[in-house]
C-alpha cells in the first residue's frame, strides 16, 4: 500500500503509469504531503490519498516541475542554462513544501521514472515538461540512471527533428555510451552523417567502442534518404572490421539492403552468403531488394534462383518479390520469361497490382506489340486498377525510342479518356519526345499546356527544354530560356550548367565573348558546390583555346587534377589544339630533345 499527493489541476495532461509494486516487507508506507499554502504552487489543499495497486498519479510533480522552470523556457525545446550547484536552485534552500514534496516521490522507482518519461517524449509538444522532470529529477536526486534519462530526450529531440537542441542538452553531462548511441541516433535519424561520423571519431577518443546499434543507425538512414552508395557502405564495412565488431542479424540486414539498394548485388550476396552461413535468415523485404539489384543487373538466373529459394524455406513470395523478379525480365528483354511470372502469380492467388501491369505494359511497348499494351490497360480497369500517369509515360517513351514521336498525341488522347490527369513527369517525357525529332513548336506547345493546367515544371523540365534547343541549333533562345528559369525561381543543377557549356563550346562564336560567358556558368556552378562534369570541362579547354587562351585552358586542366576528374582522350586532344593556335604546341606539349 502507498500513500501519495491526489492529483492535482495542471495544465498538461495527465500521464499514468502501472504502479509497480514495491517490497516493503509488508509494512504500509505512508508519505505525508506537504503544508498547505495559499499559491496552487505549493500544492494547497493537499490530502493523502492511498494507492493499491493502481494508477499512480504524477500531476503534482508535475506541476512543480513546470513551476520551478525559469520564466525563459516557455518554448517546449528551449534549454535553460545550467545552474550551479550553488545558486539558489539548491535543494538545501527549498521552501518547506517542494522539499517534502519531493520527499513523498522518494520510494518511486527509477522504471517508473523512465516510463513517465518516455510517455512525455512521444509527443514533441510534451518535450518541454519531459526536460522539466528530468531537471526536477536530478535537482531533488530522485532517480538514479540520468544518463538513461537524457539519451531518453536526446532520442525524442532527434525524432523531432530538433537536432541543434539535442547538442546543446548533450553539453550537460559527461558523454557515456548510451548518451553517445542517442546522439549518434538523432544525427542519423536527420540525415547526418557527418556529425554522426564525427560523434563516433569523438567515441573512440574518449576510449568507448562503437557498436553495431551505431552503424545500423547510419545505414538505416543512408537506405531510407537513398543517399546510399556502395563506396559510403564499403568505407563503413571496414570500419566495422577496425572496431572488430560482432555482426549481429540486424546489422547484417541493413548491410545486405543497403548494397541492393545501391546497386552492388554482387556485395549483396557476397553479404546474404554471409548470413546463411551463420544460420541468419534477413528479412524478407531484404531479400526482394536482392532480387531487384540481381534484376537491374541483368542477373535475372540468379534472380530466379533467389526466389526459388524463398518458396522453397517456406515463404510464401507476395506482389512486391513477383514484382522485383518481373522487373529484372522486363529490363532484359525477356518477354516469355516476364509473362511467365505474371502467370505464376495468379496461379498462387497473388493478386497483379499497378506495378505488375505498369511493367507487362512496358514490355509490350518496347517489343512493340502496341496491342498487348491495350489489353493490359483493359485488364487493368477491369480489376478495378485504376492506370497511373506513369503507365501511360512508359508507352509515351516506348513509341519515343521506337521513332514513332506523332503517336504522342493518340496517347495522351487515349489518356485522358480514361480519366487519368497527365502529371509533370508525363509531360516531361513528352517534351522529350518532340524534342528529339526537333519538334520545338510541339515542344513548346506543351510545355504551355503544362503550366495552364497549374503544374510546375522542375529541372528536369528546364533542361529538356534547352537541350533540344540548344541540339537544333536554337541557342539564342536556349539562353532566352536558361534566364527565364532563374528568374522563375528555379535553381539550375549541374546538368543546366553542363547543357549551357556545351552549347557555348558549339557555337564557336569566340570572337563575341563566349569563353568569357562559359566561365561565368563554371563560377556560377562551381560556387553552388555543384562538380561540372567531363564533358562540360573539355568544353571550357575548347573554349580557351578557340579564344586563344592556352593559360585558362592548362588552368582547367589543373582544376580537373584537384578535383578527382579523370582527364580523357578528348581533354588532351583540345589542349593540343589550343597550343597549336597559339604557336606554342612543339615547345609546351611535345618538347624536342637534343
């Protein structure tokens, strides 16, 4: 039996916790409450209540908490300053009603503590009362285990993308595993990794030893932003073996999804034989996206054979691994193959989705059979699947690669009689289309069609639209288009820049400037920390070195050496030039010994 302060009115909702009971030796623990007093502040009116196996009330703590918060807190993330174990927030100066206020909580137990607490966290509008108590907490010493109770806050900061307030409350306390693993958690959980990284350089320094909780935190975050790549998973992977850490199940999970992911499915399954052998089975999400890298790759024997091999451990494969599978056949060509897994599908009552026709349909238009494609499209409406714009966007770009561009305008017909709205990655691949055969009036059309019917172009709509320009010979107004995205309020990405070099380097019209122009889209490129690339940079060599500046186009050359890009056949080849324009070819490239 326990005796605590009846719940009093506060502002914050009330958090209940299961009572857990306490070994007393059957003896009844009575906690007196505190005096009464005029403020809500000191509890007034405050009778004992006895508990038995019930709820256990918080309220009153509570309150105090948020009261004895200073008055600049009122953000629920703002962190107080810390105070000095001198000031006048020291227990030994508190008056007569918080002292025995806390005094009553005394016997609760820490469990109870970090349930309270975590019951704050879930909501990041509680946030603010959750540091409350943990300061109340460590202000009266009324639980021990504060690291606990601060990775506790660090981890819900972090999931509420507070992560600048999760570094400012981890300056609190000596950093210990735990609290290192919520940091290291919150950063990955925010995307990053650098600071993760860093935390765990900061780690071994202070002499603790990552574990497998961090690197599968970071990997985590790495596969769900898709920023994963198979140098980063490497690097990491090394890491690991340096730690001489045990690799568990889940970790080796999220190794093998992160490698299909990124593409490498030879690591995958160089990773998947791993965990085999040690008697692991990875999920089965991780195995799809083994069998969609295998796909991708081209590897559909051993696609099949992966699949295979999930039915016969006793799974039962669902839409999503028919669909992984599928998708490898339809990448290579393999109609019969593809149609033969569609038909496996219904046979063990697995339902085609959207996906499943979307890829059928795009097999039939690139095999040409425009009337299979039909079918498909009928079939899908039939089992109540209503064709997405992509569906339609791939038949788009199989009649674009088939040469027959007229075709685009009976598709989007036949689209919008279906009642499926065109989005902007249809009218993307439809600006494509006409821009390819040089159809700019058509192309234009579209694009007006677009932003009539309310959907904003992207870069990828911006650069298709002053590349075909700038492949028909239109360059003028590839640059008339190229401002108008700026002052539109679209950012041009490195393929923007690359596209406008490279018109520049056709044009071949030195004599106006050009070298010059080209060098401010390399300086408006690079200071946008964006890397030009190859074929954009022996451009800018040509450049130089149409305008008779052998200086500038060496300077190109250095800057490529800097920056990790790999000189070619044709980089050389231009430099060449640009010597012999300037007279200084036989002496600066190819030096005649005595």
């Amino acid at each position: 039996m326990l005796v605590l302060p009846p719940q009093l009115t506060s502002p914050f909702p009330s958090i209940h916790v299961n009572y857990l009971p306490l070994h007393l030796h059957r003896h009844h623990r009575v906690f007196q409450p505190p005096p009464s007093a005029a403020n809500p502040a000191t509890f007034s009116s405050v009778k004992p209540i006895i508990v038995e196996d019930g709820p256990m009330t918080f309220s009153p703590f509570k309150t105090a908490a948020m009261t004895s918060r200073p008055s600049s807190t009122s953000s629920p993330t703002h962190l107080p300053p810390i105070s000095d174990s001198n000031s006048a927030s020291s227990p030994t100066l508190l008056d007569s009603a918080e002292f025995q206020l806390a005094e009553s909580y005394r016997a609760v137990p820490a469990p109870l503590w970090h349930a309270l607490l975590k019951s704050l966290c879930s909501s990041s509008s509680s946030i603010g009362l959750a540091y409350a108590v943990v300061s109340w907490l460590q202000k009266h010493n009324l639980c021990f285990s504060y690291e606990l109770l601060y990775s506790i806050l660090i981890h819900a900061l972090g999931r509420s993308e507070k992560l600048y307030e999760a570094f400012l409350l981890s300056q609190r306390q000596v950093l210990t595993p735990l609290t290192y693993n919520a940091l290291i958690g919150a950063c990955a959980r925010n995307g990053d990794l650098e600071k993760a990284l860093n935390l765990m350089s900061r780690m071994r320094r202070d002499g603790f030893q990552p574990d497998f909780v961090n690197y599968s935190s970071i990997i985590r975050s790495l596969t769900r932003s898709n920023r994963i790549d198979s140098p980063i998973l490497q690097k990491l992977y090394s890491e690991i073996e340096s730690d001489k850490i045990e690799v568990d199940g889940h970790l080796l999970n999220d190794i093998i999804l992160g490698f299909s992911k990124a593409g490498d499915a030879t690591r995958a399954m160089h990773f998947l034989a791993v965990a085999q052998g040690n008697g692991l089975s990875p999920k089965s999400g991780t195995l799809v996206a083994v069998i969609l890298a295998l796909g991708n790759s081209g590897r559909t024997a051993e696609a099949e054979a992966l699949f295979e091999e999930i039915k016969e451990n006793g799974m039962e494969p669902r839409t999503r691994a028919y669909n992984a599978l599928l998708k490898g056949y339809v990448k290579t060509g393999s109609l019969k193959d593809a149609e033969f897994v569609v038909s496996e599908m219904e046979r063990s009552g697995v339902m085609p989705d959207e996906h499943t026709y979307s890829l059928l349909i795009d097999a039939y238009s690139h095999a040409g059979r425009w009337e299979s494609a039909r079918i498909m499209l009928k079939e899908m409406e039939a089992s109540n699947l209503q064709p997405s714009s992509y569906v339609y966007s791939r038949i788009l770009a199989s009649y674009r690669d088939k040469g027959e561009w007229q075709k685009s305008f009976q598709v989007l017909k036949e689209m919008k009689s279906s009642g499926v709205k065109p989005d902007r990655h249809f009218y993307n691949v439809m600006i494509d289309t006409f821009g390819k055969y040089h159809c700019l009036d058509h192309a234009m059309a579209t694009f007006e069609r677009m932003l009539s019917e309310g959907i904003r172009p992207d870069s990828v709509t911006w650069n298709t639209l002053i590349d075909c320009h700038c492949k028909s010979g239109r360059h003028d107004r590839a640059e008339e288009l190229f401002q108008e995205m700026q002052q539109g309020g679209y950012s041009p990405c490195i393929m923007t820049y690359n596209i406008m070099i490279n018109s520049m380097g056709a044009q071949e019209r030195w004599d106006q400037g050009l070298s010059d122009q080209a060098v401010n889209a390399f300086r408006m490129m690079t200071a946008e920390g964006l890397t030009p690339s190859l074929l954009a940079l022996n451009s800018l060599i040509n450049a130089f070195g149409e305008d008779r500046r052998d200086a500038e186009a060496f300077a190109v050359l250095q800057y490529m050496k800097e920056n990790g890009v790999e000189p070619d056949v044709v980089t050389y080849t231009t430099l060449m030039k640009a010597l012999i324009r300037v007279d200084k070819f036989q002496k600066d490239f190819w030096p005649v010994h005595p």
